[in-house]
C-alpha cells in the first residue's frame, strides 16, 4: 500500500468516525467539503476524492445545490448484492440464522428487564413478513442498545435473502410474545419465541 493509498483510507475513517461523532441519521447533512478540510486538517481536493468513495458504496448521497447526505444504505441493495456473494453454503446460512435467533433472544431478555414498552402491530400492517419485520425491528429500538440494533438490522438484512428463512405467520404468537414482555415474564416470553422458532 502506498503513502498515498494510506492517507486517502485514513480521511475515508476520519469522515465515517465524524458522521458518528457528530450522531448523524440517514439524511441528515455532512458539513461541507471546506468544514470537513479544517476539521481534519487536509486539502479539500483529499476530502472530495474520500466522500466520492463513499458515496460509491451507498454511505452518503451528493444532492446538487443542498449538499451531501448520509444515506440508509440498507435500502438500496448493497446487502442483497454482498449476499449473493457471501451466503454460497448452507453452514452460513445456518450460522446466520443463528445468530439472528441469539439477538431477538436477548431482545426479549433487555425488553423483560426494562419493561419497555412499544406499539407492537399497527392496524395498518397487513404483511406477515412485514409485521415481522416491524415487531422485532421496534423491539431492537426499545432496548436502547444501538449497536445491537445497528446489528440485527444487518443480519436480518442478509436473512431475508435467505429462502428458508423463519417467518411468523401467527399473528397472534406476536401479541403473545408481547404480553409476555410486558409482564415482564421472561420465561414465557422466550418459550414462545422458541416455539414458532422449531416449527
């Protein structure tokens, strides 16, 4: 690797760690290419080249006349394309769907603890799959632990490419699940998640 090479990797890191220094969401605005120049003490034609980069692998979005974005890049494909590549074999796919499994598990575990609350299955969802997607991603928010959201979004991005994925088709097993929660009973809680789980 060039000196080069280096430094452009470097400012490509320093850029990301200020998106999330700086907390910022899915669009919301980076500072300008002559703000980020000042803060990280390099040349604006340095600081170009680095958002183009990531602006290539779907993190940030340049909207002409308002300036550059962070960009949910869950949304636009990346992981389905990654997928197609890394789930070849059955062992990851079985791994991944583990791990999936070991997160909404501890989910349920947090949620129990804190007795956190959320608006568990809109009257306007009337996708299955959706609903699942819905109830377990409201769940992750709930616990207040972004990092374990930020992952189980990943993972549960990676399974839906996966054609035997799980899918809660009993609607009624998700109010269950959270009246369970909401009792704060643990144990029935997780023996219910464990039932559609072996179905």
């Amino acid at each position: 690797m060039t000196v080069q090479s280096k430094v452009y990797l470097e400012i490509v890191q320093k850029i990301r760690s200020i998106i999330e220094e700086d907390e910022l969401r899915a669009g919301d605005r980076l500072p300008s290419e002559r703000e980020l120049s000042a803060r990280l003490h390099v040349g604006r034609s340095s600081v170009r080249e680095a958002l183009r980069a990531l602006e290539l692998v779907g993190l940030i979005e340049t909207r002409r006349g308002e300036g550059t974005f962070v960009k949910n890049f869950y949304e636009h494909g990346l992981v389905q394309l990654i997928a197609t590549f890394l789930l070849q074999d059955e062992k990851t796919k079985q791994g991944l769907l583990q791990v999936k499994t070991l997160l909404e598990k501890d989910a349920i575990r947090l949620l129990c603890q804190d007795g956190a609350l959320w608006q568990a299955l809109s009257s306007e969802e009337t996708s299955l799959p959706a609903s699942q997607h819905t109830f377990w991603k409201e769940a992750m928010e709930k616990t207040n632990n972004y990092l374990l959201y930020r992952i189980w979004l990943i993972v549960s991005d990676y399974t839906s490419t996966l054609s035997f994925d799980v899918q809660l088709e009993d609607r009624e097993l998700y109010l269950k699940i959270y009246r369970a929660i909401k009792n704060r009973d643990e144990a029935e809680a997780l023996r219910l998640y464990d039932a559609f789980i072996k179905e």
